[in-house]
C-alpha cells in the first residue's frame, strides 16, 4: 500500500486542468504540449463532455500520462476515477464523502476542494485527503461567480491542514507568483494554460514560480497524517 508520505511527494508545481471538449486528439495534443511545458500533475475536468464520451477521454489521458510519469487525477467522479485505475480524484462539495473516496482509493491521490474555508481544510485532512484546494483566489473566467479566497488563506489552510494546498482560480503567469509566495504548493490552472496560442510555452511560464522560489526547501513541509 502507497503511503500518505509517498503520494504526497511529488504534489508540488503546475497543476493542468482540462478543458470540457469532446475531441479526443486536440485534448490529447494539448494535453502533451502541457506537460512537455512542466505540468506535473494533470486532472481531467469534464462537466461538458457527455457521459458515454468521458470514459474513453479519460482512458486516453491516462495513457498519455502514465508514459510521461504524471499523475492523472480525475474531477468530481469517483466511479471514474475507480472504473480506469486513475492516479487520483478530486472531490468538491457535492462529490461525495472524502472518506468514502480513501476507503474505495486507498493508493489514491485524493484532493478535496475547500473554497475559502479553512475549517473545511482541516475536515478534509482528516478525512484522509492527501491535498486540499483553496480558490478562487484571483477572478476566474472559468467560475466568475465563484467566493474569493484570499491569498493567505493559501498559507493557513496549509498550516492548520498540514497537507500541500492547489491555488485555484483565475492565475496566470502574471499572478501565480503571489499564489505560491503566499504558501501555494500548486496552482490549478485551466484558461491561462489551455487557451493560450502556445500551450507549452504558458507552461514554462507558469512553472516558474517554483524554480525560482527561494523557500522551496526551507518551507515545513506537510505531515503525514
């Protein structure tokens, strides 16, 4: 059994999430392109791709992940997540019990969404989840009405959760700095990655941050639980 240390080792960095589209080799090619760039995990976001499609969507991007040694976490979908041996799941509020997600996924990657709420933080370290999602931190095309979280609810919610933290919601290159000076782990970026002319390219850019951070090694680094 993969352990909490284990799977959270390499939770660290530019965090891909896929556009809703149906079209298998665009997805795959854009999806290469962004981890060509640095992206060192991926999740497969799918709320406009019809049920029947998801499932060999998914299997594709796995394949493609697991030759380029990245993780694969799969949004909001469990059965999924279960049904094609994926590298992880992401649960937001309405996805079901966290809890429930380790006991089916014990080798998994879980990460849970907590908004702005580091309460929900700490729940969901409890819970058994091995990061925790913190957002929308900047305004976000994606979810323009979404509650903002402050930059340094990124700081506390690793602190009191003991779990690295995903930045989520509108970041760029521009701002993804701020993201991880403020305690950022990853940042969770779909718009500024994938609609970018040259997806490659913004990935380099938005992995800079963790280049160049010069606390990288001096920070605490999360407890296993």
């Amino acid at each position: 059994m993969t352990s909490a240390s284990e799977r959270r080792a390499g939770l660290r960095g530019l965090y891909a999430v896929t556009p809703g589209m149906a079209d298998l080799a665009r997805l795959v090619a854009l999806v290469s392109a962004a981890i060509e760039g640095g992206a060192r995990l991926v999740q497969y976001r799918a709320k406009e791709v019809a049920p029947a499609s998801r499932q060999r969507l998914a299997e594709s991007l796995l394949a493609l992940c697991r030759d380029r040694s990245v993780p694969l976490i799969i949004n909001d979908d469990l059965a999924l997540a279960a049904a094609i041996g994926a590298d992880g799941v992401h649960l937001g509020r309405d996805d079901g019990d966290p809890r429930d997600a380790r006991a089916r996924l014990p080798d998994a990657i879980l990460g849970v969404s907590c908004y702005a709420n580091a309460e929900l933080a700490v729940a969901a370290a409890e819970a058994g989840a091995d990061y925790v999602g913190i957002g929308s931190v900047f305004a976000s095309p994606t979810k323009p009405g979404a509650v903002r979280a402050a930059p340094s609810l990124l700081g506390e919610a690793r602190r009191r959760a003991g779990l690295p933290v995903a930045a989520i919601g509108g970041i760029d290159a521009a701002n993804a700095p701020v993201a991880v000076a403020a305690g950022a782990d990853m940042i969770a970026v779909i718009s500024a990655l994938f609609d970018a002319p040259d997806v490659a390219a913004a990935a380099r850019a938005l992995s800079l941050p963790f280049a160049t951070d010069a606390h990288a090694h001096a920070r605490t680094q999360p407890a296993a639980l």
